[in-house]
C-alpha cells in the first residue's frame, strides 16, 4: 500500500513542481521582485502540499513584517511556512543542491549561508537586512541544522544582526509535524545522516500528514544579538510545550 502510495503521490507532487514551474515563467520568471517571488512560493507551497494531501494550521497572529525565527526538522518546512504567508527564507547553503526544493528555494530568493566562512554570514546579513527593509517577512532557522523535533538546539546569534540593528520586529514560531502512520522524528523530520530519495521516496508513502505552527502573540526587540539568540530559543521551545 505504501508503495502504491508512494507512486501516487509522486506523480503529484511532480505535477505541482510543473505548475509552479508554469507560474514563476507567467509571473515574470527572473525578473520578479523579492515580494513577487515570495507571492509565488507562497502559491506554489500551499498548491504543492494541497495535491499531497498535507494539511497546515496555525496558532497566533501571523506577523506582517520583521525576522520570524523556528525550529527546523525538514525540508518540507519551507513549504508549510510558506503556504501560510508569503516570506523570505534564509537556508544552510547545502539547501542550494537539494532535488527540486533547492531549484524552489533559489527562485523564491532565498538567501543562503555557509557558516563555515565568516564572509557568508556578512553577505547573508546583507540579504536579510534588504528584505526587512523592504517591509518582507524572513524566516530563519537560527539552530543551523535540523533535528529529530525531540528538543531545540541553541541559536547561532549572527542572523539577528540585522533586526537587532534596525529595531526590526522578532517573533518566534514552532513548528511540529504530526502522522497517521509512522514516526516523525524518523519519517519527517531529515538530520543526521539521512539521505535526500530515499527519505522523500519514504515520505511520500505516508498518509496523514499534518503541520502545525504556532506563532507568538507579540513580535520582541532586541539591542544585542547573543541577547535574541537566548531569549528567543527560549520563546520557541516555550511555544512547543503542550
């Protein structure tokens, strides 16, 4: 049944990707604006997840502007967040070289990093501070990685930089998978040594998928970005109690 399932739903989603494809070229391809590629992956994820029978909900105010940080456990979590709001992302630069997502992820705009080089995270900071300047949401993943969604690792500071120096609203988000069949930690949720086909190809036999974000009541300011990390990690993984 799973791999029948499998099939079904890969015939889907790729379906999905030609009708995103279809709408980035209709919308002006390469020559969008940062807000009119954010408008497009926000179509395309909430289409996208639609054809995969992948249900999203949310708790709490969607922001309208500034930084909006979460948890991270899989690739399918730029898909949910967008679906609910247009936004700009910030990625691991490794996202860049996924199969399909990283071909989305880079026409959407989303800004890359590669925290092994100081000099990324300049540039990366650059790009954040343009979309927060521009009136976008920005999501980032500020624990670098994805995990299994058992607990919340620490926040690297440096991508506050830009709201901290702005005075720019930060809002925390949690982010929790939920299934029928199967575990989330192992199903849903990609880190560690997981490949990228045969954890799609796995996932893509499950049925009953849902994804839940909860979003803070209230935006936060900061003067000093180790101060955000902390505080904000916090608010994640006090928004992830039940």
């Amino acid at each position: 049944m799973g791999g029948l399932r499998a099939l079904t739903n890969g015939a889907k989603f790729k379906w999905a990707v030609l009708e995103a494809l279809a709408d980035y070229r209709r919308s002006g391809g390469a020559r969008m604006s940062l807000a009119e590629r954010a408008e497009w992956l926000h179509r395309a994820s909430a289409n996208g997840l639609k054809r995969l029978g992948i249900k999203v909900s949310h708790e709490g105010p969607v922001p309208g502007s500034g930084l909006i940080v979460s948890n991270h456990l899989s690739y399918l979590d730029i898909l949910v967040f967008s679906s609910v709001m247009p936004c700009v992302f910030v990625s691991k630069a490794e996202v860049r070289n996924w199969p399909v997502f990283g071909m989305m992820a880079t026409m959407a705009g989303t800004v890359y990093i590669d925290r092994k080089r100081k000099s990324d995270t300049m540039n990366a900071n650059d790009g954040i501070r343009q979309a927060l300047q521009q009136g976008l949401r920005v999501v980032v993943f500020p624990e670098g990685t994805s995990s299994d969604g058992t607990g919340v690792l620490p926040f690297y500071p440096s991508l506050f930089e830009p709201a901290v120096e702005n005075r720019m609203p930060v809002t925390a988000a949690y982010l929790r998978y939920a299934m029928e069949e199967g575990d989330v930690g192992r199903d849903i949720a990609y880190w560690g040594e997981m490949t990228f086909f045969p954890h799609l190809l796995k996932l893509l036999g499950k049925s009953g998928i849902g994804a839940e974000i909860r979003f803070a009541e209230e935006p936060r300011k900061f003067e000093e970005r180790k101060m955000a990390a902390v505080g904000m990690r916090e608010e994640v993984r006090r928004l992830g109690r039940p």
